[in-house]
C-alpha cells in the first residue's frame, strides 16, 4: 500500500515538473537557454592561477569533479546538477552529496554566459567569469 502511495506521489512530482518545464519553454518573457543540457555532458576543465578545476557532467544529471592546488588535488566532490531557465537567464545548479570542503546539501549557481561546443562561460556567485575547456573523453585528470 505505501509503495502504491509513493509511486502515485513519484508520478505527480514528475508531472508537476513536466508541466513547469514546458511552461517555463513556453514563456515568451524568459530568454532562452544558451545550452541544452546534453551538451553539457562529458567532462570539462578550467584553470585560473593555481587552482584548476576538472568536473564531469553526466546524462543521470550527476557529476563528478576535482579541484587541484597546483599538482595538488585539494578537493575531490560530487553531486547532482541542473541547466535551468529564469529571468536572468541560463542557470547551472548543482547540489553537493560529497566533497572534503563542502557541506553536502549545499546548493550553488552559476550563469551560463557563453557557450559553443568546446568551451562554456560562467559567471559566478563572486561576479567572477569562469570559462571551462571541454576535455577530451579519454583525460579525465
């Protein structure tokens, strides 16, 4: 009997989401994605002084990623993520599950500002412009 409850619950969520994607894809007032999110998937890198960071995007909507201090590997996280559509534009979300530095649950966004197939712009929560390199599938470092 619960699992008949949850399974009727799983099925409205969905729906809901369903219906709020396609009327956020039908407002003519919000802009429109820069990216779909299949293009996102596959792993990508980006580097400014010291710090570089290598995250993979995967179909499941999870990732994976490391950030390196130098040759050091100074993070290693993973979580799920999102490519959204607001008023202010293309939304990266991801939702942390595990990291050495922060708190799984912690939400975060980044703007989507450029994209061609190759390389992806965000900026930041700091106001900081981040572009990401698409790494080839067989590096992964």
């Amino acid at each position: 009997m619960v699992a008949t409850h949850l399974s009727a619950l799983r099925f409205t969520v969905g729906l809901a989401a369903l219906f709020s994607l396609k009327a956020l894809a039908l407002d003519p007032f919000l802009p429109e994605l820069i990216a779909q999110p299949k293009q996102m998937n596959g792993s990508w890198s980006a580097q400014y002084g010291r710090i570089k960071h290598v995250i993979t995007f995967n179909q499941d909507f999870t990732f994976t990623g490391r950030m390196f201090n130098g040759d050091i590997v100074a993070d290693e996280y993973a979580g799920t993520w999102s490519l959204g559509q607001t008023e202010a534009g293309s939304i990266l979300s991801y939702t942390y599950t595990q990291s050495r530095l922060i708190k799984p649950g912690t939400k975060d966004q980044d703007k989507l500002v450029g994209f061609s197939g190759d390389t992806y712009s965000v900026l930041t929560a700091d106001k900081k412009v981040r572009d990401y390199q698409r790494l080839p599938k067989t590096e992964k470092k």
